[in-house]
C-alpha cells in the first residue's frame, strides 16, 4: 500500500477570483533585485475570505468563536469522507436534506467534502455568479448523523450562492454557530481521482488573531490499496 500527497487548495494570485467576482489578492512589489535593491520583496493586501479559505463562526455571529480559539490538533482530521453530489455544475443550486439523505455516512466522519463538479470551471465566471449552495437543515442532520463532525469542505466559492444569498446567509448561521461546523470554501478538487480515499487531510489556515475567516492551505493524503 502507498501513499500520495495532493493540494486541495488553490494558489492565491490576482487572476484568481474571490466572491462576487472580486480580486483573491493585490501584490505590490516593494524591492526587486533586477532594479539594484539586496532582495526581493513584497508587500500582499488580501481578503480573509480569499481563495481556498474557511469561515469561522465569528463570520456570522458577533458571539461566535473566532480563529484563536481552535488549538493546532484541530485542523489534522483522521476520518474523511469524499461525498460526489454532481459530476457536473448545476448552477444556482441549492443541495436539499433529501439529497444529502440519499449518501451513506460514516458516523466517525471528522471532515466531509462535498464535490459539486464546480472546480471544473474555476476559471469561469459562473464559478462565483452561479455557485451552488446548501439548505440549512443539512447542517444539524449531518451533526446528529457524524457526532465527531468538526468541518465540512465544498469546491464552490462560497456556501452562500450569489443567486439565493437569503437561503446562503441562513446556511451558513446553521452551520457554524447552530452546529458549531467549520466551512472550508473554494476547494480545489481537480487532482482527486474518482473514488479517492483520504487517509488524512490537513487544514493550515493563516493564523490571524480573532478572524472571522482565513485563507488555507488544505493537503491531502490519498490511500492506494
């Protein structure tokens, strides 16, 4: 049996687009070695919600943890469960309870990652304009179904679609203040092979004391029987 790293997260840059077809990032050049200066360096204005990123409760309620409160321990997830909800992008999308009851879980389930097919067109602009979000209710079902639940990952830009953001708004409180679940956002599955298992999966967020969110950087260890 061998083992394989994959990133399941994507590179910041400013072609990159954030929600609402905004930039991931600006990069301003404060020294460079080609102009006679000792090093090269930059300087990067970047949104806590920018590209491969998670939202903490804080996001959505002002008594909501915030990132200093998880310890390192809780981003290194042992029990990953890989869920395909479409092979395609259906866009504007809203993934119902129904739906979700017609997948088996695993009750030791840590992270669950849900492919919706839209990292297939992570370079369109449907990707942010025509995300695909989820009902509310799925949240508690998928606490009381997973008990050891700490966070769920999804490869559209936002749980929140930008068609339906009444429905995504109430989304996200469900999940990460009523069920206490991390979302991880923007996920980039294109190196995931069809019916991956994940031996571990790693979550490294940028560490910003009291955010609200955080750009990550998500590895994965594949398992080959």
């Amino acid at each position: 049996m061998s083992s394989d790293w994959i990133f399941l997260s994507y590179e910041l840059s400013p072609e990159l687009s954030a929600y609402g077809g905004a930039k991931s990032l600006e990069k301003s050049i404060d020294k460079q070695m080609s102009c006679g200066d000792t090093c090269n360096a930059s300087s990067l204005h970047v949104s806590a919600h920018s590209g491969t990123h998670i939202d903490y409760p804080f996001h959505f309620s002002d008594m909501g943890k915030t990132g200093s409160h998880y310890q390192a321990a809780h981003w290194i997830f042992s029990k990953v469960q890989f869920l395909t909800l479409a092979q395609v992008p259906e866009f504007d999308k809203i993934f119902t309870l129904e739906e979700i009851k017609q997948h088996d879980l695993n009750p030791d389930t840590e992270i669950i990652l849900f492919n919706t097919g839209f990292h297939k067109i992570r370079v369109n602009e449907a990707y942010w304009s025509r995300n695909p979000g989820f009902h509310g209710d799925v949240a508690a079902y998928l606490k009381k179904k997973c008990p050891s639940l700490r966070a769920i990952g999804m490869d559209s830009i936002s749980m929140n679609p930008w068609m339906n953001k009444d429905i995504g708004r109430e989304a996200h409180k469900s999940f990460l203040v009523d069920s206490d679940l991390l979302i991880v956002e923007d996920m980039n599955f294109s190196h995931v092979p069809s019916g991956a298992v994940f031996e571990t999966l790693v979550i490294a967020p940028l560490r910003i004391e009291h955010a609200d969110g955080a750009p990550c950087t998500a590895l994965g260890k594949l398992r080959h029987d």
